[in-house]
C-alpha cells in the first residue's frame, strides 16, 4: 500500500475542505465557481470527467451545463466527500452524475471499471487537486487518451504569490509551510502542467485572476488555517498572538488567491 503523509491526510478531509470553502467563499471578492464557468464553453450533451471534485464546488454547475442528455463522472478518493455530493442531488440529476471512489492515480482503472472506452470526454476538467496525485504525467497522458478530437482539458490552480499574505504572517509566528505544500501553491501549475500543456497540446489557453479574501476577524483566519494543509499546532498560540496584533492596527486581513485556469484543446 502506497505510504499516505500527514500532508495528503488533510488534503483528503471532508470536513477541513468544506471549512476552508466556507472562510473562502464569504469573504472573497470574485464568486470562483462563475469565474471559473465564464472561461469553459460546456454544449448541451457533453460528457464531462471531474477529477478531485470534492463536495461538488464546480460539479452541481457542470450538471446544470450539460444539460439532460450530458454526462457527469466526478471522481475523488473520499467516499465522504461523493456522498456530500449524492446527498444535495435529487434523482433526475443523479442520473446524469457517476461518482467514482478512487485514488487518480489509478484513473486508468477507474474508468475502464465503468466500462467507458477511449476516447469519451468532451471536457476533463480538475481544480485545486492535480498536484496530490505522485505520477501527474502518467494522469496527464491517460486523461489525454480519453479526450475527444476537439475536446478540452482544463487545469486550475494556485501560483505564484498565492496566499502570500497569509503565508507571511504564518511565517513571521515560527510556522514553516511544508516544501510540498509550498510548492503546490506556487511553481507546480508553472512547472508541471504547462510544459506538459505545451509538448502534448497544439492550443492551450492560459487564464489568470488574483482572488482578494478579506478577513475581518481572527476566527476567519483560525478556521482557515487550521483546516488547512499547512497547520502546524505547536504554533497556534504564536499565529493567534500574530493576527490580534494585525487586528489592532487594520479592520481587514487581506489574503491574495492567486489563481490559473490552462486549457488544452485538442484538435478536431
Ligand atoms: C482542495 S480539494 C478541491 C475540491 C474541488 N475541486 C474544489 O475546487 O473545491 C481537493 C480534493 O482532492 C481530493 N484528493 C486528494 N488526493 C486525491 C487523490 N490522490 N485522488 C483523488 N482525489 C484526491 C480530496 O479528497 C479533495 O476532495
């Protein structure tokens, strides 16, 4: 069995993940879902393959695009997570969606399972979740092989500065953000998937935002962190100490969200 870090453990926790949405979504400026779905172009009738859906962030829009003769398979490896999804789906949407309990790096198998051939997919889609897999290539080319002529795979995630801010303060309290965590956050979009975008893609499309978070309390910022995947409980005290000093001098944390979406389309 393949060794699981502590790191990976929390990228898989339903309940973390739904926390660090709810700090997200209420006090960002842009709705990430809408900017998200202004950058794809979903017909009527698409197939469409979600990897790393989680609790259904971009999967119950991909169910309302394709319309009702359109596919949905949204895979994850956390059974909790797809049963958050089931749970909100009634019964006319859920004949459109498949959901797949299963590692990505076993993708290959997991389709194959359901008895789906090559190629199938219109669109196949991953937010926030490509870089827990340990063989991205060997995903990248599978997912490729799936693709139809003239379908899209669509990449997004974190670079650059991401979480900058938050980092920052994190930082100057004694907290180290783990190698791997950081790298996630900052060169693997760069580093990993556009090269590969551009050696296996004829067109790829790179779009870009920067997502501001204002925080207005230390509770926010506590919830976030500590659902996150670089908490490190040994500093609580030091990071709480931080942001109520933060608090005394400005009414707003600002944490930056930056955010790239890469789409390859393949020719028809
Ligand atoms: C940050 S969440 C993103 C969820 C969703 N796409 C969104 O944007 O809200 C990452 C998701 O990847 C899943 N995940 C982590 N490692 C995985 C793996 N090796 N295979 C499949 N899913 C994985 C987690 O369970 C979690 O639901």
């Amino acid at each position: 069995m393949k060794k699981v870090s502590n790191v990976q453990l929390k990228a898989r926790d339903t309940q973390s993940l739904e926390k660090r949405i709810v700090e997200n979504v209420a006090a960002q400026e842009l709705d990430l879902s809408q900017w998200i779905f202004d950058g794809l172009k979903i017909e009527n009738g698409s197939h469409v393959l979600e990897l790393c859906c989680g609790t259904g962030a971009q999967t119950f829009s991909f169910i309302k695009h394709v319309g009702n003769n359109g596919q949905i398979v949204a895979l994850d490896i956390s059974r909790e997570a797809l049963d958050k999804i089931a749970s909100k789906l009634d019964e006319r949407e859920l004949s459109k969606v498949v959901l797949i309990e299963s590692d990505m790096d076993r993708i290959e198998e997991a389709i194959a399972d359901q008895g789906i051939k090559s190629p199938y997919f219109d669109l196949i889609f991953c937010a926030y979740g490509l870089y827990y897999s340990t063989n991205v290539e060997q995903v990248l080319e599978t997912l490729k092989r799936y693709l139809m002529p003239g379908g899209s795979m669509v990449v997004v995630g974190p670079f650059g500065p991401n979480n900058g801010p938050l980092f920052s303060i994190l930082k100057q309290s004694g907290v180290i953000i783990p190698e791997y965590v950081a790298f996630s956050s900052d060169r693997f979009m760069p580093d990993k998937v556009i090269p590969w975008a551009a050696v296996n893609f004829q067109k790829v499309a790179i779009r870009t935002v920067v997502n501001r978070i204002k925080w207005d309390s230390l509770s926010q910022i506590m919830t976030y962190w500590t659902s996150s995947t670089f908490y490190s409980p040994d500093k609580h005290g030091a990071v709480e100490k931080s942001i109520n000093n933060h608090f005394k001098k400005q009414q707003y944390f600002i944490n930056e969200k930056w955010i790239m979406m890469i789409e390859m389309t393949n020719a028809r």
